[in-house]
C-alpha cells in the first residue's frame, strides 16, 4: 500500500512543486493539499483543500476530514508583504511584523501536530516534516538581521524539536524533521535574489526533489534534527 500524503501551502512555490512531484510518485496513493486565498484548478490524484493554518477550526476540520496519513510537510511560510520586510536593524522593528512572523511561521506546525498525531500514530512510518529556513539557526547566525524572520524560524525549530521529544515516547514510529530548502525562485525569495551566488537558486522542482529525498530517508532514529536540502545535518 502506497503513502497518503498531505501537502500544507500547496499553493505556493515549493509546495506546489512537492504536489506535483508527489502526484507522479508510484509510491504514493493518494495526495491532500491545501490552499487559501486563491483555489487551484483540479489536478488528478490531487485532493484539495481551502485552510487557513493561523486558525485552529480550519485545521481541526482538515484532520477530520482526512482519514489516513504517512507524511505532513508544512510549506506555509512569510517573510514580507503589504509593505513589511526583513529588518535589517534593530530600529525597524515592529510588533505586528513580529507577530506575523510567529503566527505563520510558528503556530501552525504546532497545531497541525496536535489535530494530525492520531493519524501519525497509525501510521507505521510517519513524518511530520516542515520547512524551516537556515536564518534559523541560532548557531549559524553571524550577520544580524532579519529579527523577526529569524525568530519566528527558530521558534518553529525549538518546537518541532520539542515535538520529537514527546512523539519519541509516544510516537516511536515517527520522525519529525525541520528543512532547510536552500534559496528557491519563488515570490517569497523574489526581492533577495540579486545577491544569490551563481548556480545556488534552485526551481522549485528541484527543491521538491531535493527535499522529498531527504524526507523518504527520514526514520525514528532521526526525528528531531534539523536537515538541509543536500542532506546535511544543520547546527540550530
């Protein structure tokens, strides 16, 4: 029996890469996405979704409505919008910026995780696996910058890693995984790239390429680390 997988942000760069990669896939049976502001036009083996991740009723009524699961990737994420970006000084801050962040970025990975654990837990190799970013890293940070984006990111690592510390006892078939993707040509990347070294922005297919071998390789025993798109282990 192939694995039922659930794409959430299956309407954005990377996640509608996953989704197409996913639907082709011969080891997949049936594949959940899920959108919000704009609905997506039919694709086939595509079930979808309309969710809003910052709402706990949307993702409650999401679990509910899907029976069985092997894989949740989250690749909901926000950087900047409606005149907002990354602050590059502490004096750009901004409490509604800040709380943005944590709502998309944070928040509903926790959520997901609460309303998805019975489905995990029937699994016999589930993944909980969510895109987080390298900015992240609270080891790796040696340039400053991006605070609210940098936080919200390394709330979301210190969670799932939390999480794995709990699904580890109660969850022992399960792996939970942060990802760093790599810089992909989408919309949320599109005013940082100019400063992208040659040959290191990816499409999104080759994203969702990378990123779905990392997670077909995940087991128990690696729940709770923080993977780069290539396959390393990243510091958090």
């Amino acid at each position: 029996m192939g694995r039922h997988v659930l794409v959430v942000g299956g309407q954005g760069g990377i996640g509608r890469a996953l989704v197409e990669a996913l639907r082709h896939d011969e080891a997949v049976d049936a594949v959940h996405a899920t959108w919000h502001h704009q609905a997506p036009a039919p694709l086939d083996g595509v079930t979808w979704w309309q969710v809003d991740v910052t709402d706990e009723a949307s993702i409650q009524s999401l679990a509910e409505g899907i029976e069985t699961l092997d894989w949740l990737i989250n690749a909901v994420g926000w950087l900047h919008g409606h005149g907002a970006g990354p602050e590059k000084h502490s004096r750009e801050i901004s409490r509604d910026q800040f709380l943005r962040a944590m709502e998309v970025n944070a928040l509903p990975s926790l959520l997901l995780a609460k309303h998805f654990r019975p489905h995990l837990k029937r699994s016999s190799a589930g993944v909980f696996a969510v895109i987080s970013a390298r900015l992240g890293s609270i080891g790796e940070n040696r340039i400053g910058g991006w605070y609210s984006y940098r936080a919200s990111k390394a709330a979301l690592n210190m969670a799932l890693r939390t999480l794995a510390v709990e699904w580890r006892r109660e969850l022992p078939s399960a792996a939970v995984a942060a990802l760093h993707p790599g810089t992909t040509d989408t919309p949320l990347s599109k005013p940082f790239q100019a400063r992208v070294p040659a040959g290191q922005l990816f499409s999104p297919e080759t994203t969702a390429a990378y990123l779905l071998d990392v997670i077909a390789q995940l087991a128990p025993e690696h729940s709770g680390r923080f993977w780069s798109f290539d396959g390393d282990s990243l510091p958090w």
